[in-house]
C-alpha cells in the first residue's frame, strides 16, 4: 500500500459507519415498585427512610466517583417479615 493510499483509508473508515442504517428498537422502563420487586421478589416490605449524610460524607463520595453523582436522599429498607434483607 503507497503513502497516498494510507491517508484515504482513515477518512473512509470514519465516514463509513455513519452511512450504515441504524437499527431502531423499543424499550420498556420499570417502575420504581416495579423495580424494587425485580430485586427483592421475596420482600414482604420496602420502608423508607432518610439518607442524612453529612458534608465530609458527601465530599468523600464526590471525590471516589469517577463522574459527578446526585446522591439520594432516601433509601429503602428491605424486609421479609422481621429481617433485614437488603437497601434499595
């Protein structure tokens, strides 16, 4: 392959894909109960309560995280009868 040919190359391979068709397809969201019973299909119970997390908490959480992140401020409690099971 000449120099000349080498330099073609590149434009074409990034045009080229934009050219192709683009697939088109649906998609179906879960709703936020929707969502906790896909988790925890053996919960009895989902209690919410609040997340008060303190100033250095959240700046210890910004500076792990790759990307800046809204932190929630409520989290679920799962529960299958008297135990604990998880947090949402």
């Amino acid at each position: 392959m000449n120099e000349s040919n080498r330099w073609l190359i590149a434009p074409v391979a990034m045009i080229a894909p934009a050219l192709l068709p683009t697939s088109a397809f649906a998609v179906d969201y879960l709703s936020f109960e929707q969502a906790q019973r896909a988790l925890f299909p053996e919960a009895s119970a989902f209690i919410e309560r609040p997340l008060n997390l303190s100033g250095e908490q959240r700046k210890v959480i910004a500076s792990a995280s790759p990307t800046r992140t809204r932190l929630p401020e409520r989290v679920w409690e799962v529960r299958r009868g008297d135990q604990r099971i998880g947090w949402f």
